[in-house]
C-alpha cells in the first residue's frame, strides 16, 4: 500500500497539491497541513440497506451492496473509506471494509444467527474516512444509514403433537364427522416451515380418516359387540414436508347404544372405623343420552333399620346413655343387662350386643319389689325403643309392654302400656281421694310406625292430667282420651311387670296374660321427672348417616334437604354437571369408635323433568351397600397388687383397708408388625398398640360368701364418685360402679375403695374380683382376683416364750446367758457391765413410754381419709412372716455383717406394723427414713427409729 500511495506522488504535485501523506513515514508537516486542507468532504452511502442472512451462517447479502463513496479522492487518506460502524447495543453483527480506495465493505454475523430466536434485525450504520493520515484523526464520518435484515429459516424442527395421547368414546351405529381433533406444532420461525400442512393416519386397516386440519371421523358405522376399543397412530407433516419426530396414540371406545342411568359407580363400599367422612360416588356422572332434561331431583337413602335398633346408635347402659345426654337423675331401668343384683331379665331371649330383648308371646317378667316406687306422682316419664308388627289374626288381643295390677285377690290395673290393633294405650288410674269424679285414664295415639317392624323411640311424659307422646322426637297428641272413675283403696300389694301383665285374681292360678309379641329396649321409668326435647333428641340420636363434603362447594343452584336422623338427602337441582357434582359429594360418616360391622345398603332414586315434553327420561335406581368393616377390638386389662396383708387394727378403723392402692387400668390393640427384614420367614408377630377410650362400669364382687353386714363392708365417699360424674351401687355382693367415663376416672375410683370389719379377729383373709366392661359388656376385661389378709400380731407371757421366737441362736444365747462373758469382763473391767446394764434399762423405759405415747397420738388419725393411697407403701407379700424380735437386739453383736443388719431392719419394722398399726402417715414415713438410714450405716440413727409395741413386753 505504500508503493501504491507514492506512485500518486507525482500527479498530486502536477496538480498542485502538493506530496502524499501515505506510507509509514507520514510525511513533513507541510504535506500533512496540505491533506487536511484536501479533506473537505464527508464519505456517502446509502440512506437504507435490505440484507438476508440464513440462519447457521455468517453472510449478509444486502442490497444494494455496501459501498462508501468519498469527493475527496483519489487523495490519498482524505478520499479512502477506512471503517464502517455499526450502532447498537449486543448486535450479532459487524462490518468489514475489503478495499478502502473502493470503499466497499461487508456486512457479516460475529456469532451463528438462531431465527427461532429472533427473525429480523435493524440498526445504524456509519462510514468513516482515512482523515488526515494513517493516525485515525481527523476521521469524517458519513450520515446514519438504517440496515434491515431478515433471518432465513432452515427446516431444522420436526413436528411435535400437543398431546402424547387422545382419547374419544363413540356410540356405536353412529357417522361422526369429527370425533376429535390433534394438533401438532412446529418450532421453526418461517411459515412454511413453521405450519402443519398434512396429517396422516398410520395405522393401516382401521375405519377411519383425518383431514388437513387433524379432525378425525369414522368411515363406517361402529360395532360394540365387534371391537369395544381402537387404538391407531397419527403422524403430521410440516410444510416442508418434514414429519412429525413421533407419533401419537389415539384411543377411541365403543360404548353400547346409550341408555339412561347413572355412570361410574362402585356397588360396594368399604368403611373403615376411624375414617371419618368418607365420599360413597366420588365419580359418578348421569347419562341423559342427550335429553333435554330442564330438572332433575335426588334422593339418596341410607338404610339401617335392620342395624341395631335401627341405626348404629351407642351401646351404653341406659342410664349411663340418659347422663351423657344430660338427663335428669332418678331414671330406673327395667330391662338392664342380667346380673346377680338385677336377675329379672335373665330369663328373656336378648341380643347381647346391642341388648335388646325379644318378647315372642310366652314370655314376661317380674320388677321386684322396691326397685319402682309404689306410687308415682303426677309427673314422671316412660321411654323405650320397640319394634313392632301387626298382630295375626282378625281380633288382635293387648300386647303388654309395661303393667302394674294387683298382686292377688284382684286384676285392677293401675298402670299400664300396651299396644291394641296397632295403636299404643297408655293406662293411668288415679287412687281414689276427696273427689270422687271422672278422670282421664286412658291415652290413645294411632300411629302407623307402631305396626312397621322397625325400631323407634318413644317417649311418654305425664304432666297428669296431660299426657305427651314423642316419637323418634316428633310430639305427637292423643287423638282419643277416656275417663274413668277412681280406683278404690286397698291394702292389696301391686306387681309391676314387663312384656306381660300380672293377673293375680280371678283365677285359679296367679299368672301372666296379655303377652307382648315384638322387640323392646331400654325401658326406662323416672319417677317425678320429666324430659327435656333436647335429651329426646340426644338419647335417639344415630352415630352413622350421610353427610356432604363442603357445603360450599354445593354452589347456589342445589337445593338439598336432611332427614332428622341423617338417613335421607334430597338435593335438586337444573344443571346436569352441578347435580353430577354435588352427589360425587355426598359421603358416609360413622362416629362410633367401635362401629357395629355389616351392611349398609344405599338406594340413590331419580326424578327427571325434561322441556316441553310429556314423556321424559326414565332413570335406574342405584343400588349399592357400604360395608363397615370390624374394628379392633380392644383388651382391657387390669393389673396391681393382688396380695398383701393389714394389721388387724386397720381393718377397724374408719379409714379401713384399701382394695386396689395400685390398679391400673390398660387397653391395647394388636396390630400386625410392619414387614422388617424380607429374608426372615418367621410369621410376623402382633404388635400391642395402647389405646384410650371410656369405660361403662367396674363390678368388684366378694368371693367366698356374701359379706356380713354386722361386721364387714365395702365403702366409697359419694365426693369421689361426684367428681368424676360416676354413680355406684352397693350389696353385700359386691359394689358396682357405672357410668360412662375414661379409664383414668375409673382408677381414680377405684383407688378409694375401702374394706372394713369391725371384726377381724377370726377373719384370716378375703378375696375379691373387679372386671370392668366397655359398651355395656361388649368389650370386658379380665378378672382381677386380690387377697387382703388380717396381719395378726404375736403376743408372748415369758423369756422362754420369746426364746422359741428368735431367729439368731447365737445372738440370744449372749442376752439370756450373760453369765459366762460377765464374769470375764468382771474380772477384767468390773465397772463397764454396771454401765451397759444401767444404760439398757433407761433405754427399755425410755422407749416404751415413747411407744404409748405414739398410740395415743395415732388414735386421733383414725378418721384422716386422704391419706389413704399411701397404704399401698405398706404391702407385704405373704411369704413374709410376722416375727416379735427381743427388744434388745439392737446390742447386736460386733462381728454381724451388713446383710445380717438389713434383715433383722426388715423383721424389726415387721414387727412395728403388726404391733403399732394405728401409727399415722407422717409415722410410716419416719419407719422408712430410718431404714433406709440403717441401710447406708449409720445405725445410731436407725436404732433413733424404733417402736415398740408395749403390749408385746412381758414386763
């Protein structure tokens, strides 16, 4: 370039302008001064540039070319196009000058150009002269000239389907011009790369077709009964004819001509116990084939009238039932479960489980004495639950529920409730007084639910002479009420009884007649007392029903509606996907913690109404059944001391002996172990998992014979019991304790149960039994059997006496014989033997006088009851036998060893129970420090620690 720039020397001199400034040197400062004065011109371009570039390549085709043309050349520097500059931020471009004298340039890619990134691009661009010389001063730039480029596509991407799968279901015998419709995408930029110009069917042999657009039809009328599904792949070509990378999978069902009914449903359900709320249709849809249905209404009915009574309602004993509902106290049960204290339901045919008794017409039984006041006053309440049905035959006898007549000579009715004709009587005969009128004495309700055969709850309040009926909690008035006159006074005793009444005169033998043909339950009777609607409610309440998940999402075109007890739902509603939708809501719930296993059936019937049209759709009901699976069930155990002994003195006081100190109660499941170790083929064994739950009562019965009421007895305080919301009864049997509480309430009972005998010098021990029940006996424990024993003590006359008693021969032989070792400590140091003797005698007189002292202290505390759990500190196993040990044995010899010392501490405080009984609480725990004093050594402070019984002293 320098030897072309000087070859110019010579013409620029002709011209008068002077010598070139090119080459390395630059030249003198006159020839630059002369080029910058020749430098009047700014370079020229294009105003606007159009370029093409394929994607993956570096150049630029534009049009027109690129080329700066410069007014100052041929001047060397002053006419040459040295650069061309590009304005814009990250562009992927530059520009090249190929000849500066020429000007022209290129425009090409610094980095591969991505069209699916970007598909055109646009920016300045500038030219600049040499200047002055090869320094880049003085550079003139031309004006902005904009450059537009297009990125040209490449086919580089294959198609790609929206879905990895379609799927279609066609009725069969049916044309469809379009089952459904694919769609398949390109990435390339350009639109004829970029679009889908074919869909293509590659599945051969099928009855189908696809058009341009991915609509795909039958080409022939389909057969369920020939094929019930097709399964063919489809691919798609873009307009560069390039095919899709994959195919897609179009699965098309055959279903049968359509018919109306409900879809998607499971026939069986399983619940289990715990599961709280669980859907019963969580798919289910209704086909209207097309219908145009304007409404529709549902009723779904849960049907347990054969579960129980009824439906699974608790198990409880009545009055434990009556208290959780919040029921007045004073309710008697007629029919409890049959016991050694309420025997008079033994001989009835009864359902263990739910207790229920069925009276088959040959049966009846007899309330004893005393268990129902004789006279009820004006206000009192009968409730039962009864199942029953029509009577066979034309003339329907009385089917006695609950009778009170006369015992004999006579068959007056007092009171009574019965059924006649499939209507329910309740008889009531006001005792004769001043006025001797007209009274209301009988109450008519006919009801067709007393004939059904299935279970209901009655209720009849007498608020006389007004007389109520609640049925299943709805009141109900007697449509007929007839008067009577008075009975007459008599000293004849009345007989109360149940499925029959008592028919003591008038025939040759007392017997029963009127018999009931039916199932009855929790009879019960309050005398002056009357039920709230709110415990009605509560005692007839059901544990299982249906239930909705979410209300809210209901929304505000379903009208729904709840049965009182849960069993039936009505919804309604005009939108087919909303009605669909609230019965996949629909669920069962069970809130018994041991549900009764079995069978639930479900019926879900439809009401269709469709526009305009007389005859409408008519669709199937649903049948199907929830099956309750069982529970767990539980093992109630009880466990604790189940052996000690007392000293007699205990047994006499008033606090008495305490039964259970220690009782606990525990209940487990057995769950099978999760599978450890695969390699091990040994069976899995159950895994023990404690649970909690209540308790419904704790019977202690008194094994070996009743107990004698003028010497012994089983006491409570009624604060316990009170506190903890528990009641009790008490015989000579045994003592009961019900009501429905946790495990924990029923320890904390039966911690202060108490066994008194005021004379327990011939008695040597007693046994007693506690079982304890769950459910009224449907889950019981095992028999805990303890053995109390009368510590009795030892009394002896003499030394020689005393002699035979001792346990340590060669310790009693230096007390009784000290002639043999005096006469040597005589001789040696005749005044140490004054001193212990002196010694042991104040020590013998000091103790015994601390000993009646502490006796007469101990009587006080005989009445102090709360101390009472501390007595279980004090159990002794039976292997122990009660020793009297020589008070002076605590001059025990010098060679004995520590376990020698620690039993003669044992037979010692042995001996102090036995003797000093009536020592209080703060005492025994004095006996204890010092033991556990003497155990660590320090036998002064054990010896401090020592009482002594005086009675034992012979002297």
């Amino acid at each position: 370039m320098l030897t072309g720039r000087l070859c110019w020397v010579p013409l620029l001199l002709a011209l008068g302008v002077g010598s070139g400034s090119g080459g390395g040197g630059g030249g003198s400062p006159q020839r630059r001064l002369l080029a910058a004065k020749v430098n009047k011109h700014k370079p020229w371009i294009e105003t606007s540039y159009h370029g093409v570039i394929t994607e993956n390549n570096d150049t630029v085709i534009l049009d027109p070319p690129l080329v700066a043309l410069d007014k100052d050349a041929p001047v060397p520097f002053a006419g040459e196009i040295c650069a061309f500059k590009i304005h814009g931020q990250e562009l992927p471009f530059e520009a090249v000058v190929l000849n500066k004298t020429s000007g022209e340039g290129r425009l090409r890619a610094k980095s591969p150009i991505d069209c699916e990134l970007q598909k055109e691009y646009t920016f300045i661009i500038q030219a600049y002269d040499c200047g002055a010389g090869p320094r880049e001063t003085a550079w003139k730039k031309s004006h902005k000239a904009v450059v537009h480029i297009q990125v040209k596509d490449v086919n580089e991407f294959a198609p790609a389907f929206k879905e990895p799968a379609y799927r279609a279901v066609v009725t069969e015998g049916k044309i469809y011009d379009s089952i459904l419709q694919v769609e398949a995408v390109d990435e390339d930029c350009s639109p004829q790369y970029s679009q889908i110009c074919n869909y293509e069917i590659v599945t051969t042999d099928v009855p189908f077709a696809i058009d341009r657009n991915g609509n795909i039809r039958n080409t022939e009328k389909l057969s369920y009964d020939k094929q019930h599904q097709y399964e063919i792949l489809v691919t798609a070509y873009d307009c560069g004819q390039k095919p899709a990378a994959q195919d897609t999978l179009v699965q098309v069902d055959v279903k049968p001509v359509c018919k109306p009914g409900w879809q998607d449903w499971t026939k069986r359900i399983e619940y289990q116990p715990g599961s709280g709320s669980v859907p019963l249709f969580p798919d289910i849809h209704l086909e209207t084939c097309d219908g145009a249905v304007s409404s529709i209404q549902i009723t779904t009915e849960l049907q347990t009238n054969y579960i129980g009574k009824g439906c699974d309602r608790e198990t409880y004993s009545e009055k434990s039932l009556q208290k959780l509902c919040g029921a007045s106290s004073g309710i008697i049960d007629l029919l409890p479960s049959p016991s050694a204290a309420t025997n008079w339901t033994a001989g009835l045919l009864v359902d263990s489980s739910e207790m229920i008794f069925k009276f088959d017409g040959r049966q009846g039984a007899k309330i004893p004495d005393g268990v129902v006041p004789k006279n009820l006053t004006d206000q009192f309440t009968i409730t039962m639950w009864m199942k029953h049905g029509p009577s066979p035959g034309l003339r329907a006898e009385k089917e006695t529920i609950l009778c009170n007549s006369d015992k004999t000579e006579m068959n007056r009715h007092h009171y009574a409730l019965y059924v006649h004709n499939c209507r329910l009587v309740f008889l009531l005969r006001k005792d004769f007084d001043q006025a001797d009128t007209f009274r209301p004495a009988e109450f008519h309700w006919k009801l067709d639910q007393i004939c059904d055969k299935e279970w209901h709850y009655y209720v009849i309040n007498v608020e006389f002479p007004v007389v109520t009926l609640y049925m299943d909690g709805a009141t109900y008035e007697p449509y007929l009420v007839t008067n009577d006159w008075p009975i007459h006074p008599s000293h004849i005793a009345m007989q109360l009884t149940v499925g029959a009444c008592w028919q003591g005169g008038e025939v040759t033998k007392p017997r029963f007649a009127q018999f009931f043909h039916g199932s009855l339950a929790s009879l019960t009777i309050r005398p002056g007392k009357m039920d709230s609607q709110k415990v009605i409610s509560c005692l007839q309440a059901c544990k299982e029903g249906l239930d909705i998940n979410s209300l809210e999402s209901l929304g505000q075109g379903i009208k729904y509606h709840f049965n009182p007890s849960q069993s039936v739902l009505v919804m309604e509603g005009d939108d087919i996907g909303n009605i669909n939708h609230a019965l996949q809501k629909v669920s069962y719930i069970n809130s018994r913690q041991f549900p009764t296993a079995g069978v639930r059936r479900l019926k879900v019937s439809s009401k269709v109404q469709c526009f305009g049209e007389d005859v409408c759709i008519s669709i199937p009901d649903v049948d199907a059944y929830v099956m309750v699976l069982q529970a767990i069930e539980p093992q109630i155990t009880l466990r604790g001391t189940d052996r000690f002994w007392r000293p007699a003195a205990q047994f006499e006081s008033a606090r008495g002996v305490i039964l259970f100190p220690d009782i606990k109660i525990v209940s487990t499941i057995a769950k099978a172990e999760a599978p450890g170790d695969l390699k091990t083929t040994a069976p899995r064994s159950a895994v023990l998992e404690e649970m909690l739950h209540n308790l419904d009562f704790c019977d202690i019965l008194v094994l070996g014979g009743d107990l004698d009421p003028r010497q012994e007895c089983l006491e409570l305080n009624h604060s316990e019991l009170h506190q903890r919301h528990l009641d009790a009864t008490n015989s000579t049997a045994g003592y009961s304790i019900y009501g429905v509480g946790s495990m924990s309430r029923y320890e904390q009972v039966l911690h202060h149960i108490r066994y008194r005998n005021w004379r327990p010098a011939a008695l040597e021990a007693r046994r007693f039994r506690i079982k304890c029940s769950e459910l009224n006996g449907r889950y019981t424990s095992n028999e805990f059997n303890v053995e109390v024993g009368v510590l009795h003590e030892v009394r002896v006359s003499d030394k020689e006496h005393v002699s035979h008693l001792i346990v340590q021969p060669p310790f009693l032989q230096s007390v009784h014989h000290p002639e043999s070792q005096s006469s040597i400590q005589r001789s040696s140091v005749p005044s140490i033997a004054t001193v212990v003797i002196i010694i042991s005698v104040c020590m013998l007189v000091f103790v015994v006088a601390m000993g009646v002292y502490r006796v007469r202290i101990a009587h006080q505390h005989f009445t102090q009851e709360a101390e009472a759990a501390k007595e279980a500190e004090m159990d002794w196993d039976d292997s122990a036998l009660t020793i009297t040990v020589n008070p002076m044995e605590k001059h025990g010899a010098p060679g004995r060893g520590d376990e020698e010392t620690e039993e003669e501490e044992e037979e010692v405080e042995e001996d102090v129970s036995s003797g000093s009984s009536d020592s209080d609480d703060s005492d025994e725990e004095e006996e204890e420090e010092g033991v556990g004093r003497g155990r660590r050594g320090q036998s002064g402070a054990r010896q401090a620690q020592l009482e002594w019984d005086d009675s034992t002293l012979p002297y």
